[in-house]
C-alpha cells in the first residue's frame, strides 16, 4: 500500500464555503455552530421548524424548496406552501391522537407528499420509519413490528404489502389516493388534508428526542432500526455548508430516496437547512432523464452514488455533450468505493471532480469527505470533517501507523451518532465496545498525508449499487424455500453495482437443481424481501461449509468464489 504514489487532482471550484481544510480542522467548534440554529435562544428545537419555517420566518418563504418530477408530474413548492402542508398534516396526526414519541411509518414513492408527510410528523415530535417502496411484506412487516409503529402513510398498492391484521400496534393507515370504500383503520389522507389547518403548534423538542429510525443491514439477525435524534441537526447544517457547499441559491439535487439515509439526511436535513432549493426526481429513469434533470433545473449541487456514476460512464460521452450541464458546479458521491477511474472520467466529460465522502446510517451524517477546497486524490475518501476524529486501529482499540490497514474508527461522540438500535441495546454497545472509538465494521488506512483509503468490509455485509443488504436476512428468506435445505449468501465483486448477491444453496430430497428452479428461488425472494435482495447468482452444492456450532461459514464461500486460499477451517464441521 505504502508503495503507491497518487496522483493529485488541484482545486477547480472558484467558490466555496470552507477556505481552508486544515485551518478549519484546526480551529473548527461544533459549539459555535449551534449558536446559528434557534435552539440557542430557547434552548428547545425541532428540526422540522429549522429546515423548513426558519426560512418563511426570515422573509424566504416565496423561494423554491422542492421542484418534484416524475414521469406524470412536474410541480414546484415554496417554503411556504411546504410549511402549510407539513402543518396540515401535523395536525391531521394530531387529530388521531399521535403525539410525541410515536412511530410513524411512511412507505410509498417519492412524492411531495412523502415530504409532506414526513415533515408533519416531525413537527409533532413522532419518529418517523421511512421504508424504501421495495421493500415487500415480509420486510415491512418486521420493521413494523419491532418499531411498534402505530400510524403508516402509504398507498393503496404498496398497502398490499403492509399486514394490518398482524400488526396490533398499528392504528392507523394513511392511504394517499385512496379511492371507494375505507376499512377499519384506514383514512383517506387526501380528504383529511384537505379539512386541516394550517396553523400547528409545532412540539419542540429536546435536541435528545428522537426523529428518524433508518432500519439497516448487519451480518447476523434481522435488520435494525438505528435510531437518530434532533441533535444531528447540527452535523447536518454544517456538512451541508461545507461538505454539499450548499448556499441558499443553490440547487441541490440528492438522488437516493428517504427509505435510506443519504435521503433523508441530505435529501431533506442538509439542504433545507441551508434554505437551498432541492430537486426531487421520481420514478425510474434513464441516462437521459439523469442528464435532462440537472438541465432542466439548473441544477448547482448534485449528490449521488458510484452505481450511479458507472451507469452514466456506461452511457458514453457523447450523450454528456447533448445536455447543458454548465449549472453544474459540484459534484458528490456516497455509499460505496468511488473506484479513481470514475473520478477522471468526470473529469474528462464533466470538467469537475466528484468528490467522495464516507459515512453510514449508523454514523447519521458525512464523517470522511473531499472538500471543495482540499486537493483531491482519486480513490481517497478524504479526509475527516472538522471536529470529527477518525483513525485506523487494532482489534485492541491501539492507532496504526500511517499506511497500515485496519478498522476504520471514529472517536465517540460526534452530533448525529445513533443514539439507540431499536429493542436491541446490547447490539448498540458492541459498536463501542473498545473506548473511546466507535467501530465502524469498514477496514482503510490512512496516508502519509491523512488521506483516508477504504478497504472493504470487516464482515459480511453485501454492498450492491449502494445498497447494504445482510447476507442473513436474504438466507433467513432462501430457507423459507420449500426446495432451499441450507443457504449461504455472499457478496461477489461486480464491475458496475460494486457487488452482486450470490446464493449458495443446498436443496433438499427431492428436488433438481434446474433453471427454472433458480428462477423461482430468485422470485420467492424478490416477492418476499425485496427486488434488490434477491440473488443474482444461485450455484447449487450439496453440501454448505458450516461451523461445528451451525453457522454458516461464509468467508469459505467467498474463498471458493473468488479462488482464493480458504485460511482457517479449525471450526470448520466435518
Ligand atoms: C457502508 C454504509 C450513508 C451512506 C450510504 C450508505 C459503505 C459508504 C462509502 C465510500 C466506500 C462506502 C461502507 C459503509 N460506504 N460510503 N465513500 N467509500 N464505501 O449507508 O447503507 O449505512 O452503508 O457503505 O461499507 O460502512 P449504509
């Protein structure tokens, strides 16, 4: 590693929030930053009133907040008009008797009203569950199960997939567009919409209460709910100044959707709290519709993911000429290795470098990022943003020397940390187990000159186009396979999505390893789990490598995939 020589890609923006990285490192003070929030003075807050009324509050109210597309609409809302409807539905929830602490589930496209929703329910001091529309019954019921969510906005398709009837926390269901007759719990969001005020006595908060519950991947057990708290509003704010760059003319446009985390805390907190205008884009959508989006809207600031960019790389250049992307003045990627061949060919078509940054649920903001200002080194995640601490260290919690690999840490506390996994704190404490670092599961190094370099991941967390997906979570669904005995799951290196799922699997007595079988297994998981969970590759073997104790050895299975040596077997069943 430490043989490398990298190359350096200089400073090309003329405008910029952050001078200078090394003097803001320096000298940099989260304290200072709350004082621009207006918690300072009441010393209560909601995240809700900062990103959103702050703005009408300041005379901003007539300035776009969202421009939403898709491939059936095309509308614009002002601060104002965002804050009229986030009131309405404030208080339809009121009227329902949801109050503060209570989960609100929201599960359907990216619409304005998602944002609506999402943002009244803040107001009220809920905690909302965003769930990616994907997501199929199985996952949804689990995630509402162990949330206890008590109210769901979602539609009348997607509701097919939420099992009231199992759920007996769950009161109420929001159903945007429904039409004809209602069941029991089920309310007509567009008529109470309609009725309500706009008036809301917002619920202000104490920067510890709870906001947003991101369920996420591990290797072992279902998926967790990582909880975050109004406080990390201050890390929002202030990564969205320097790491977005954002200034309130700005045009951000963040691709990933709220059932994730890079959508809600960048598809909502970072840019409105900066009072930019943000570009919503739903639906599906091809290299066209991409290039046209930044066009159309002028876009300034555009966030989004390697698998994004690869895609775009795949389109061709010339496709890049036929657009005006002269808006465009910075450009951010997230969610997996942005490989440095991306990095010059956005260079080369779109005369600007794409800046990296890392980060994860669990973390709730931008921790490790490439600053506008800062020289670049294609490939590096960056370096750490001010006030935050980050390093490489043993299995001991002891910092490596620069150039040594080892576990990517960041020391505890910083202002959006989860504060909780849901039902599950034992869970919680492993990630700080070796004080004072918080364990991120990614292996890196660090260069000579504080660059960041990831690795990969410690376990065996599948990363697909950006997704994190737990390999037990996709084997837990394989086995409910009449024909599937046993399952391991594993991530295969993919040039275009960075990893794809591949399932090995022993069938039971009785059943033949064909085609049309894998097809079925891929389908059983797509309807069960989710389309982006079901396995690529299915290879049948009749026996899985497990341990003396049942699990399944996974590290073997990749071994076995990628032809590499096996290592250790001493744990390894006959
Ligand atoms: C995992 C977190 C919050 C961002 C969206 C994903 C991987 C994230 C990078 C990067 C290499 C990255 C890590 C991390 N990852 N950013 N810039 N370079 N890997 O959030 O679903 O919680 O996944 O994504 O492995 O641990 P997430």
């Amino acid at each position: 590693m430490s043989e490398k020589t990298h190359e350096l890609i200089g400073v090309l923006a003329t405008q910029y929030n952050m001078k200078d990285y090394d003097e803001a490192y320096a000298t940099f003070d989260w304290a200072e930053v709350e004082k621009e929030l207006s918690w300072s003075t009441t010393g209560k807050i909601n995240v809700a009133y900062e990103a959103i009324d702050r703005h009408v509050d300041t005379g901003r109210g007539d300035h776009i907040a969202l421009y939403y597309s898709d491939a059936t609409r095309d509308e614009k809302y002002t601060f104002a008009e965002l804050k009229a409807l986030s009131n309405k539905f404030g208080n339809v929830l009121k009227k329902y008797g949801v109050k503060k602490g209570d989960r609100v589930f929201i599960f359907m496209p990216r619409s304005p009203e998602l944002y609506a929703a999402l943002l009244g329910a803040v107001k009220i001091g809920a905690i909302v569950g965003p769930l990616f529309e994907a997501f199929m019954e199985g996952a949804v019921r689990d995630r509402l199960e162990d949330a206890g969510a008590i109210a769901i906005v979602t539609t009348p398709k997607l509701q097919q997939r939420v099992p009231v009837s199992e759920l007996p926390e769950l009161q109420h269901v929001f159903l945007v567009g429904a039409e004809g007759e209602l069941a029991p719990k089920e309310i007509s969001f567009d008529a109470e919409m309609k009725d309500a005020s706009e008036d809301l006595e917002i619920e202000w908060v104490d920067r510890e209460d709870g906001l947003v519950l991101h369920y996420t991947s591990g290797s072992t057990g279902k998926p967790k709910g990582v909880l975050h708290v109004h406080n990390a509003m201050i890390q929002h704010y202030q990564t969205g100044k320097w790491i977005l760059d954002l200034r309130p003319d700005d045009v951000f446009w963040c691709t990933a959707d709220p059932g994730w985390v890079t959508g809600t805390a960048y598809g909502i907190w970072g840019p409105w709290l900066q009072g930019a205008t943000s570009v919503i884009r739903g639906g599906r959508f091809t290299p066209e519709d991409w290039y046209d989006t930044l066009q159309r809207f002028n876009v300034t600031v555009w966030y989004s993911a390697p698998t994004a960019f690869r895609m775009l790389m795949g389109a061709g250049d010339d496709l890049v000429k036929k657009f005006d992307l002269s808006s465009v003045r910075h450009i951010l990627s997230v969610g997996e290795p942005l490989n440095a061949e991306v990095v010059r060919w956005g260079m080369k078509v779109y005369g600007k470098r794409i800046h990296d940054n890392w980060w994860m649920t669990e973390t709730g903001g931008q921790m490790i990022s490439n600053y506008p200002s800062m020289p670049m080194k294609p490939g590096s995640m960056g370096k750490p943003f001010p006030g935050i601490y980050a390093a490489i260290v043993d299995n001991e919690g002891n910092e490596l020397p620069p150039n040594t690999m080892g576990n990517l840490a960041i020391r505890a506390p910083w202002p959006s940390m989860m504060r909780k996994i849901w039902n599950n704190p034992a869970k919680y404490e492993e990630y700080f187990g070796l004080k004072p670092w918080y364990i991120s599961g990614d292996s890196a190094y660090k260069d000579e000159d504080g660059y960041f370099w990831f690795q990969g991941r410690i376990d065996d967390v599948i990363n697909t186009s950006g997704e994190r997906v737990g390999p037990f979570e996709v084997e837990s669904k394989l086995v409910e396979h009449p024909a599937v005995a046993e399952a391991g799951v594993i991530g295969k290196p993919d040039p275009l999505r960075g990893e794809v799922i591949k399932a090995f699997i022993a069938l039971r007595e009785g059943y033949e390893p064909t085609d049309e079988l894998i097809a079925e297994i891929r389908e059983f998981v797509k309807t069960g789990l989710a389309a982006h969970a079901a396995p690529r590759e299915i290879e049948f073997r009749d026996k899985l490598p497990k341990t003396r104790s049942g699990k399944i050895m996974r590290r073997v299975l990749k071994a076995w995939e990628l032809g590499l040596p096996t290592g250790d077997l001493s744990t390894m069943e006959d």
